[in-house]
C-alpha cells in the first residue's frame, strides 16, 4: 500500500463458525491481535498462509520487493501471471491470504522496514515475524522492536536447513547474538549472498518449498504462542526465547540450541518511553514542527534527532562538466544514482555532501517537510530538549486506527 492509499474494505466474517475448532489457543486473543509480518517471500508466504488460517484477525504484510519467476518453486501465495506482471509482493499476498480467510484484516505496505515503518505503528502490534534474507534487515527490525518493546520472531533458510529464534525486550537481543565477522558485513543487503551465488552457478534456487513450510510452521506456531502471555508464564506453553530452533532436511536432524544474549549495555535496547503524541504530520513543515513541539513540550531549544539515518542538504554530483545537486535522505542516494544511467558509475570521490543528524532552529531548510528529510509516516520523533528527551508520536495520517484492533496501550 502506497501513501494515501484507501484502507481494505472488510469482509463478511463467514469464518467465524470454522476457526474456534482449533484447538490449544484462546480464538478471542487471536481475533484482536495486530501481528505485523516483514517480508513476503518463501517463509513470508507459509507465515502468512498460516496465520490467515489461524484466523489471527490483523495482519500488516511488510514487503518493498516484486514477485519474479524463480519465487514460484518456494511460494504457495503467487501465480505465474504475478511474476511475469512483476506485482507487489505485500499487495498480492495480502490478496490471497484474504481469499483464505475473509474475516481477517489485512494491511499491505509496500515499504522498506527500514526506513518506511514508523515506530508509531509498530508499537501496535503484539508480535511482528521476521521473514527475511540479511542480517541488516534483522539488525534493525531487532532495534525497532526493542525500542517500542514488542517481541519478534525470527527465521531463516538456506537449503535444507533452516533457524528459527524469538527475541523479547529484556530477554534476548538479536544484535548480542552477532559475532564479529556477522557484524562486520551486516550492511550488505544482498540476500543470503554466498548462497545464492552458490545455487546460481549449479542452476538451482537456494531454498526449497520443504524447508521454507517447516521453518514458516515454527514461527507462526511461536507468534501464537507469544499471543497467549498468562500460558507462557504459568508453562503451560514453553517459547523460543533464548532458544534456536535448528533443521537440517539432508539428514533429517534437528534440535533445540540454548541461544541467549543480552547485554544491558547494549544501546540497541533503549526504550522511547513515555511516548507522547502531537498534532504533526510528515507533511508538517520543518519550521512549524519545531514551533509546535517547543510549544507543546514547555521547552524553549528542541532539536529532531535523526537516529537512524541523515539528512544530505548538499550532494553534488560533477561529471563531464555537468553538475547535479540533491537534497535527500541519506539511504535515498543509492537509488538516485541507479535511476541516473550517466552517474552511476561515478567512484565516491566524484561527490561532496553535508550530513544533518540533528534538525532544529538553524535548520535552514524550514519549508522542507518532515517526510522531505526521511522521516515516515506515524513516526515517534526523538525530541532534544534542554530538559532531556522527550519521545513524541505524529498523527495517524494513513487512519491506520480504524484498520488495527487497539489491543497494546497507546
């Protein structure tokens, strides 16, 4: 779903009478749940698929990518017409999960986790399933999570084998989990790069539909779980958390691996809290932005800090005398420079450019948007004051409010 996009009619509810025959789980807690899934490939399709049949009643379908030929050998939800149409792959398997199970909600983003999801939504959710292929995408949806203290499961795939973990606020920490050498090439976005490489030059697709039901099953079966918080406590229901779920199909093995780590140290476990909520949206001009929150919030000097990435207020781009200068985020210019065939080549001394982490009165692009400089819509913004910081909620903008049950406090 693109911005302005009108929220899913609902459905008649004819599931109603086929879902509480399910057993082992409250049906009432899975009808009001929020669950957010990121990433809508092979896992991200069993993950679904899954859910939908549950009967899970809100699910936000997290995906910036398009369907190509090679996901149809591993991806239940998409059709041949999908991929040679190259469809959103949130849009179309919110589609067809809807089609398994009309009485749910569903919310397709066509968004990047990273950098298109504000913390305002989701801090709504009850648990958020991770499906996707690198570990910067795991980072940082580790550190959304943990900022807002919803808890997160997690899968991989590679093969035959395949992982699953789950990660709470206060328990266990994705980013303690990381070693030196996964840190180190944590930024490459490349999706299980080794693997697919490997699989490309013997003419094969890295995983197999076999592996991606069984590990999809295990993290569907851990987001129920985590719904249900008085039988995880009494055990009643034992979680993954601090545990790695390990299968190996080859020689069909598999076992459960103590997988804990928390350091209180970390600064990737900071909570925004108290969040408080201003009449703003990423439409609001920069200056009135500030002026509001000053207002609101009794301070005199209030800064925006961008946290997560910068604002480049001078990019200057010289070749063959021409000149080009841009004004974007700084996650922005990758994609520029793609989409200009006569720049794309340029080595990185080729370009001259200012990074702004902190927005405030000297800002001296006062008309410019809060969604021109990078920040999403239902952001929390990360407010300086001169009496410490303050966490502050923008408007709903998209009305997602009247799509999600209001089951987590706001």
């Amino acid at each position: 779903m693109k911005e302005n996009d009108p929220i899913p009619t609902l459905a008649p509810t004819w599931g109603a009478d086929v879902f509480p025959l399910l057993s082992w789980f409250k049906q009432e807690r899975l009808e009001r749940a929020n669950v957010m899934v990121v990433g809508c490939g092979a896992l991200g399709n069993e993950v679904l698929k899954n859910l939908a049949l549950f009967g899970v009643g809100h699910l936000v379908v997290v995906d910036f990518d398009t369907i190509e030929p090679s996901n149809l050998t591993r991806s239940i939800l998409f059709s041949q017409a999908d991929a040679e149409a190259r469809r959103p792959k949130a849009t179309v398997t919110a589609k067809r999960i809807r089609e398994i199970n009309p009485s749910i909600q569903v919310l397709p983003l066509e968004c990047d986790i990273c950098h298109d999801i504000g913390l305002g939504l989701l801090r709504q959710m009850d648990v958020v399933v991770g499906c996707v292929d690198n570990r910067w995408a795991r980072y940082y949806l580790n550190r959304l999570c943990m900022r807002v203290g919803v808890p997160w499961v997690d899968g991989g795939i590679d093969g035959l084998e395949g992982t699953a973990r789950v990660f709470m606020p206060g328990k266990n920490c994705y980013a303690c989990n990381l070693g030196p050498e996964a840190l180190k090439d944590m930024s490459y976005r490349l999706s299980c790069s080794a693997s697919i490489q490997r699989n490309e030059q013997a003419n094969r697709v890295p995983t197999t539909p076999v592996i991606a039901s069984i590990i999809g099953a295990v993290e569907a079966q851990e987001a129920i779980k985590l719904l249900h918080p008085d039988e995880l406590a009494s055990g009643e229901l034992t979680s993954l958390c601090g545990k790695m779920f390990y299968y190996e199909g080859q020689h069909l093995a598999a076992r459960i691996a103590g997988f804990t780590g928390y350091d209180e140290e970390c600064p990737v476990h900071e909570q925004w809290e108290p969040i408080e909520k201003a009449d703003l949206t990423t439409d609001s001009p920069i200056g009135e932005a500030l002026d509001n929150l000053a207002g609101q919030l009794g301070c005199n000097d209030v800064e925006i800090i961008l946290r997560d990435h910068c604002f480049v207020d001078y990019l200057t781009i010289r070749k063959d005398d021409r000149e080009v200068t841009v004004m974007l985020p700084d996650y922005a210019i990758a994609q520029f420079l793609e989409e200009e065939p006569t720049l794309r080549h340029l080595p990185f001394h080729a370009f001259y450019q200012h990074e702004i982490k902190a927005i405030d009165s000297h800002f001296p692009y006062r008309d410019l948007t809060l969604s021109q400089i990078g920040i999403p819509p239902w952001s929390i913004l990360h407010v300086r004051t001169e009496n410490g910081n303050r966490y502050v909620e923008l408007a709903d903008e998209r009305n997602y409010s009247t799509f999600l049950f209001q089951s987590r406090q706001v």
